[in-house]
C-alpha cells in the first residue's frame, strides 16, 4: 500500500458534476451510486481512473448492498476499469486467477466490498490506495435530491439518521419529478419502520419508570451512564457492557424492551431475527451467511446504536448437534461468532441485545466472557409492573381508576405484557359493544367471568384457601392481607387466592424459605385434613401451588445454598428448572424435602384444626376474610399451636 492506504474521504460539499450533458436517463440506483462516488472519490482518483491509468484500487462500501451499485458506477468511468467482488471460500482459486489475468491484461481492478479482508488476497496486495464510501448523511441526499426532486427541501431531512437504511431502501423512497417533501416523509418512515423506535401516535414504555422490565431496567440504566461518559470522554467504547440476552416466556415484551431501550438512550435500533435470516434467503450456506454480514454491517453502519437479535437459540449450538450437520452449520456459526466479535470487540458503537425464550439452547460459545456475557431474566411482571402496564395499554382512559385489584390478579396469574395488552383489548370490545367508555368492570369482567359454582366446589375451594390463609397467619403474619374465594387468583379456575405482600429486598432464612413453602403447599393439606384425599387445584400450570413450592425449592437448592448438606450455586434463579429437570440428584433432593414440608403442613393444619373450620366457614359465607379477623380465630400470634419449634424445623440432616 502507498501513503495514501486507508484515506476516509467525507462528503464535499460542491455542486455534483454533470456526467450526461444529454437528457438523463440514468435511473435512481445508478445516480446515487454516482453521487456518491463522486463526494468520495478524491478528484485526481477519479480523473485517473476515467484516463484509464490509476493503480488498483479498494473501495470500503456501507454494506453489501452498496458493492454492486458502486461497482459498475466505478466501471463506467472507462473500459480499463473492472470492479471485483468479494467471493467465497471455494472460489478462492478461480478469484486468483481472474485477478492475475486482470493484471495480465493490464486491466484497473476496483476491489469493493464491505470489509478489506473478504477480497481476494492478491488484490489487496497489489492495490495502491483503500478509499471508503460511509453510509450517505444529509448533505449527500440534500445533493441528491436538488438533482432529481422538485420543491424545497424539509429542514428536518437533517435530522434523520439515513444511515441506518441500506442502499436499495433509501433509492425507494424516491421518485424522479416527485416532491422532496414526499421523498422525507418516506424516508422517515422507513427510519422509523426498520430501526423499531415508535410510530406515529404510538408510546413506548418510559425505561425511567418500566419496574415491569425487572433487572434489564437496571441494566438500561447504567448503559445510559455508561454511554453519557462516552460522549464525555471520560471512558472508551471497551468500558461499556457489550451486550446481553434477554429470556423468558414468550409475551414478555423483549422487542417492546429493545425498542423502548433505543429511545431511553437516543439511538436507532437494528431488529434482526436468527428465525429470518434462514427463511428470507435460500437456505445455501453462502447466502445464510451474506445474510448475517448484511445485518451486522447494517448495525455497524449506523453506529451507535442496539442491535436486536431475536430468536439467538436458532443460531445452532455445535456441541449438541450430530456430526453430519456439524459439518453443515460450522462454516455458518464460525461466521456468526466473527460477526458478532467484530460487533461487541471492535467497541465500534454497536450495543447487542439478544432475545430467546430457550436460554438453555442458546450456544455456550454465544453466552461467555468477551462476547454476550449476561443473561437477564424478563418474566411476567409484578403486581405493580402490570399495573404500569395497564397504565399504559388504557393510554387516557379510566385516568382516576384504582387498577390495584386487577393487577394483582394479573400478576397471581403471571401474565405477561401481551397477555395484559390482550386484557384491555377484550375490555374495549366489551365497552364498544355496549356503545360506552371503558370502565374498571369491564376489566373485572374478563378476568372474572360470572358463573354459579356447585356447593361441594365452593367447599372445597373454601378449605383449600383457608389452609393457606391459616398457614400465612401462623409463620408470616405480617405478610398476610386478606384471602377470598371470588374468582381471580393465579388461574381463571382457582376459585380464590390468598394475597401476601412482601417486602422488597428482603432476606430469607432457611427457615422462612420453608416456611413460605409449607404456606404453598397448605392448601393441598387442607383438602386431604377434610376430604381425606386433595384435588388437582394445586397443581397444573407453572403458576400453580406445586409448580412454585418446587420452584422455591429449587431455587434454594441450587442458588441460595439453603439446603441442608453444604452451600452450592449451579444457575440464576430463572433457570432453576431447566437444570432441576436434568440433574436427577437435585431432583430427588428437592422432591424429599417437599414431602417432608407437605407433612408438615399436614401436621400444623391437624393442630389447628378448630381455627381451620371457623374460617372456611366465614369464607363460604362471606367470601373474603381480612388478617385481622384470622388472626382474632386463631388467638394471639404468642400462642400459635404449631408441632414444630424453630430449631426442629431446620433439621441439619440432609433430605
């Protein structure tokens, strides 16, 4: 290379030479391509080139799409000049040799590509000078469109970030003869189209105040920091989180989290899906692989900014696949993690956020130190993370409403943000049929449909929610709130819910997690104490009382280091049950113990016998009981009749 390797020519701002004196015929793509040849081509380089006597040359476009259009607008300067593109690893051969008879022939190659390195290498020994094209800013397509629009030019073209659009999406926004008006209003809406940031009269969620985010709220947060001393000079782009991935259920909201994410931190958002790149293209390794060059050149290319990647289990993980796909899919995985070390390495302003709801599928080689190193659980939100969310599906209606009801049966239930967003919908098309506002019942209704239940039903319904209240009152009665048997507790058909409340950060003991799980599972004894047998009411979905005392256990298991035997940590508390499920040992351990406490809770319900009638009793009458009236039936909290005392109920040795 001369010493004029690696120049970075920005955009001139003198009026574009005429290339035809006669009526232009040249289409959109073919006068972009020129222009911007001309703003980045130094003049004695393209003076050299249209004389047929410059050295060879490399020209670095904005993505791939840009190679071609670039190439023949190079090629049309003379004859001599012939672009060369970037080719694959099986035709490295056949490359060479087409360059050694280009230099054979005293041909000018132009080599363009997106990277110096995906050119034949013999091409990148021989060129005199590399010359970049950046992605075209304002001043060029303020050029641009003098030449082809007609009327004057919106002030605010200069605030729109065109990088993020690639070459064929930016020529579709034009039309020779049509205003520029027009022209910025469709360039606009593909900004905003591609990047994910909100359309028009559409709100995102506040990252200030999204409590339903959970932690990724927290991790926004210091990005935002982090970033704010970027632009101040006070740390580099290597300080900076490179990225995490974001898991849970489906519904959770993580595209909502990226785009609410990009406009917390005033920057465009390039969503990706893994899922896409394979069915948008024709499944051949070379164009699966174009493909995720073009997204990750994309994001470079409109840095700084969040690169979405929805779907990052679908990227294979080659440990656990057989050996004659791993053969297929290596070349597409290696070249996968290369684009994302170039993305989170190169610190050159792009921000990875990845998206799955298989955490365990996602490659090991993805999930480590140096590329995406923290996974962050998005789950079904709080109760006041659903009312946030509530809030903000209901936009100005029920302003003065009292959302606590409903978004604590919300969040009994674990639904996610969709399942909410569903919630408001279906009230909506209540109120319109009914020709009317909205209103707090219309909610109500839906989740809590109207129904008579048999007598034998409610009976059971009032035990079962009786031994969980009794239990509540007996080990946490400072928690317990209330217990009901109106619909609207963790599932549509429970029949009722007992309603706790915890405080935030708060540590638990050994004995309280215990505690907290003997009030779970108390339900079920209340049913066997009474009936002589329990029902299915404890168990089914994840959200039901068996799925959260094995959660619970799980959890302390193999991430608090609360049981019995000695401290141990294998997860985060999101993927408890994933690694429970294939590790028989834990299994039995966590099953033991929760026989051991359902027992237990057996036992403290037989001792309290009395005080279990009384209050499924006022539960059947009156539906809903508050703390005070449970505890005035069980007598004062000093005299609680429990067949445990607080040593005997940690037993030191192991389950």
């Amino acid at each position: 290379m001369g010493k004029l390797d690696d120049l970075l020519f920005f955009e001139e701002f003198d009026e574009m030479r005429t290339i035809k004196q006669a009526k232009d015929e040249r289409t959109v793509q073919e006068r972009l391509a020129d222009l911007a040849v001309e703003r980045s081509l130094p003049k004695q380089v393209r003076n050299a080139l249209a004389k047929g006597d410059s050295g060879h040359l490399v020209v670095i476009v904005p993505s791939m799409e840009w190679q071609e259009p670039i190439g023949e607008a190079l090629a049309q300067l003379d004859d001599k000049v012939h672009p060369v593109y970037p080719g694959t690893a099986k035709s490295s051969k056949d490359d060479r040799k087409a360059v050694k008879h280009h230099i054979e022939v005293n041909h000018i190659m132009v080599g363009v590509a997106v990277t110096h390195g995906s050119l034949p290498p013999l091409l990148r020994t021989v060129a005199s000078m590399t010359v970049t094209i950046p992605a075209p800013g304002a001043a060029l397509l303020r050029a641009f469109m003098k030449s082809i629009c007609t009327g004057q030019i919106p002030r605010h073209l200069d605030t729109l970030n065109v990088g993020v659009l690639d070459f064929d999406e930016i020529c579709s926004a034009f039309t020779v003869g049509a205003t520029a008006t027009l022209a910025v209003e469709k360039l606009s809406q593909a900004i905003a189209n591609k990047t994910g940031m909100a359309r028009e009269g559409e709100v995102l969620p506040s990252m200030e105040d999204a409590v339903e985010f959970g932690d990724a709220q927290l991790w926004a947060k210091d990005l935002k920091i982090d970033l704010a001393d970027v632009a101040a000079g006070k740390i580099g782009w290597a300080d900076v989180d490179r990225g995490i991935v974001l898991h849970g259920p489906p519904g959770t909201g993580k595209t909502t989290y990226a785009r609410s994410l990009g406009q917390f931190l005033g920057v465009p958002v390039i969503i990706g899906s893994i899922a896409e790149l394979f069915a948008s293209t024709t499944g051949y390794l070379d164009t699966v692989i174009r493909a995720q060059r073009d997204l990750f050149e994309r994001a470079r290319s409109a840095a700084p900014c969040l690169l979405f990647l929805d779907e990052l289990d679908q990227v294979p993980n080659l440990d656990a696949t057989d050996a004659k796909n791993r053969d297929y899919w290596s070349p597409v995985v290696a070249d996968f993690l290369i684009a994302l070390d170039g993305a989170v390495g190169d610190r050159a302003g792009v921000i990875v956020v990845g998206a799955t709801n298989r955490l365990h599928a996602i490659s090991p080689a993805i999930l480590r130190n140096g590329r995406l190193e923290r996974a962050v659980y998005l789950g079904p939100p709080s109760a006041n993370g659903a009312s946030r969310i509530l809030r903000h599906h209901l936009g100005p209606a029920l302003p003065d409403a009292d959302l606590g009801e409903v978004s604590a049966i919300c969040a009994s239930r674990s639904m996610t943000g969709a399942d909410i967003m569903d919630l408001v919908r279906s009230a909506r098309r209540r109120a319109r049929r009914a020709a009317r506002e909205i209103s707090l019942e219309d909610l109500k209704s839906i989740l809590i449909p109207d129904r008579e239940r048999p007598p034998d039903l409610a009976r059971r319904i009032a035990v079962h929610e009786s031994g969980h209240a009794l239990l509540a009152a007996l080990h946490m009665p400072t928690s317990l709130t209330m217990v009901t048997i109106e619909p609207g507790g963790a599932d549509i058909n429970s029949g009722g819910h007992t309603q706790l409340t915890t405080p935030d950060n708060q540590l638990e003991t050994a004995v309280e997690l215990e505690n907290r799980v003997e009030m779970l599972l108390a339900g079920r004894a209340a049913e066997i104490l009474i009936f002589g047998s329990p029902s299915s009411g404890s168990g089914g979905s994840s959200s039901s009382d068996l799925a959260l005392a094995v959660r619970t256990l799980a959890v302390a298991y193999l991430t608090l280091g609360l049981f019995p035997g000695g401290p141990r940590w294998r997860c985060e508390p999101g993927e408890v049950m994933f690694h429970l499920m294939r590790d028989p040992i834990a299994c039995h351990a966590v099953e033991a113990r929760l026989a051991t406490l359902a027992d237990r809770a057996l036992e403290t319900l037989g001792a309290n016998r009395a005080s279990l009638n009384m209050l499924s009793d006022t539960l059947l009458t009156r539906k809903t009981v508050h703390r005070e009236e449970i505890l005035a039936m069980i007598g004062s909290q000093h005299q609680v009749e429990t067949p445990y005392s607080p040593a005997q109920q940690h037993p030191q040795n192991g389950p």
